[in-house]
C-alpha cells in the first residue's frame, strides 16, 4: 500500500463535515462472520448446502420458502441466531466516534441485514439497510405490509443438516408462514416499506450537508449496491471517497483514497495518524 493512500484518507477524514459510512458484506468478517464470496465460500459455511447443490442465489429466495420451508428457515435461522451472538469489531467503534466529531454526525448506507450497525451503538434512525434486516419478519406471501420484530423467535436448527428443528414463526394476519424482512433474489414479494423509510430520512439529511467523506467498507462488485450509493455521493454531493477493501480498492479519482486492508485493519491505520493517543480498545495489545 502506498502510504500516500493512507494520509490521503486521513486528511479525508478530518476535513469533512459530515461521515457517510457505506458497508458490504466485507464489513463482517472482522468480527468473525461467514464470507460468502464466492460459491465455494458459500459452501465452506454451509457444508449441507454444498451437498444438496444449493448455492446461495438458491437458497436465498422466497422460491425456497416455498418448496422447502426447513431448509430456508435453517439457512435464515442459523444466520439470525448467529447475528445477534455476535459482536462488533473495534472498527464500529471507530466510525461512530468520527462521526460524533463532524457537524453533522455520520449516517449508515449498508447492504447488510445483520443489524450490526444498531448492536455497536449507531441511532437506528440513522441508518438505511438497503437489503431490508433479518431481525424484522413479513408474510410469505404477502398477505399484508405488515411488518414485525422477530424478537420472539428463537431458532433451533441442525448446524450439520442447516435444517429448523423447531416450528418457524408465522404470520399473525393470515397463520400463513413468515420469512425474513430481506431482499432476497427473484423476490417480487419484498415489503419495502421499513428501507424506504430509511431511505428518504437518509436523502433528507444529504440535502444539508456541503463536504461528506464516504468510507466504503467490504463492498464488492459483485452485489454493488453499495458502490453504486457511494458513487452516487461524489457525483451528487461533492463528497469524497474512502475505499476499504483487500481485493477491490481502486477508487474513481485522484482525490480519493483506496486501502488494500480489511475494515477493522483500515480504520484502525487512519486512526493512528489522525489522533495515535486515541485506542477504542482492540488496536494495541
């Protein structure tokens, strides 16, 4: 990594008036959860996925809900159930102390549905999950806009068989069965209301700000959501990027910042030349 890279984003950083944090999938797996790029990255988490031939474009739609209930609720179960034992890294820490610096505080563009960002301490009004969350559950079918928490469901699953052993929650419209609150693929059934939401609270406050840096975390081309948002800053709002991605960290201009790191790795390099007293705890042994 070119260390002018690394100043670059720091300076970034520190003339901003506001933080916009952009986060994939990447964004996880410094706090231990499962990277799924790829098939087989896919497989090495869920074994009994391989061995039925299921990739995750298959196992991740409503199709499956529909056809085998027991395997879309184990593959949805274990990920929620995994989700909420989970802890955020120190990079979490990291950006919500930037943001509590800048005028007008950091709000959270992500892909994710792990509710991540709300377990380490960020407002939930703040926070636009575009991929919806899986701790909110809708009707299969749907029968209604409703949403609700899935607070209440607490799922058994076979980890070697990714299969739910207990009964999976149900609607309380219509007794039918339930499923995660998420886009999945060919899902013309995706209640939008609760993003949208989150969407327009996130374009209103856009609206006010003159110099947002972007800091864009594990976000592939793959899926590219959340490059395309990020994107979308520069060109609209006069904001500047940060990337932060081991694979894929080359950025669109010359003012910009590309970080060959993981998140919490990244984050915590900046951290040392902007303020190298600060530890959020976790940098230093």
């Amino acid at each position: 990594m070119d260390f002018s890279d690394l100043e670059r984003a720091a300076a970034l950083v520190e003339q901003a008036d506001a933080l916009i944090v952009a986060a994939g999938a990447g964004m996880g797996v410094d706090s231990g959860l499962p990277d799924f790029r790829g098939q087989y990255g896919f497989w090495r988490a869920y074994p009994a996925l391989r061995d039925a031939q299921l990739d995750f474009h298959d196992i991740a739609s409503p199709s499956a809900f529909h056809s085998m209930p027991g395997l879309a609720w184990g593959f949805y179960g274990h990920r929620l159930a995994l989700y909420r034992e989970t802890q955020p890294h120190v990079g979490y820490k990291i950006l919500k102390h930037w943001g509590s610096l800048m005028p007008h505080g950091a709000r959270v563009f992500t892909s994710n549905v792990d509710g991540q960002f709300q377990k380490a301490g960020f407002d939930a009004e703040c926070i636009y999950e575009c991929h919806g969350s899986i701790h909110h559950l809708q009707c299969l079918r749907p029968c209604s806009k409703d949403l609700w928490s899935a607070q209440g469901f607490m799922p058994d699953v076979d980890g070697v068989r990714c299969w739910l052993r207990n009964q999976p929650p149900v609607c309380p419209g219509c007794g039918g069965l339930a499923r995660p609150n998420v886009l999945m693929f060919n899902d013309d059934g995706w209640i939008e209301r609760r993003s949208a939401a989150q969407a327009g609270r996130l374009q209103a406050w856009l609206s006010d700000v003159s110099r947002p840096v972007v800091i864009e975390l594990g976000a592939g081309t793959a899926i590219p959501s959340v490059r395309h948002f990020s994107q979308r800053v520069i060109r609209q709002f006069g904001g500047r990027l940060v990337r932060i991605n081991p694979h894929e960290c080359v950025v669109p201009t010359r003012l910009d910042a590309g970080l060959p790191m993981g998140a919490a790795s990244g984050l915590a390099a900046i951290v040392q030349l902007l303020d190298p007293c600060w530890d959020p705890g976790g940098l230093h042994p």
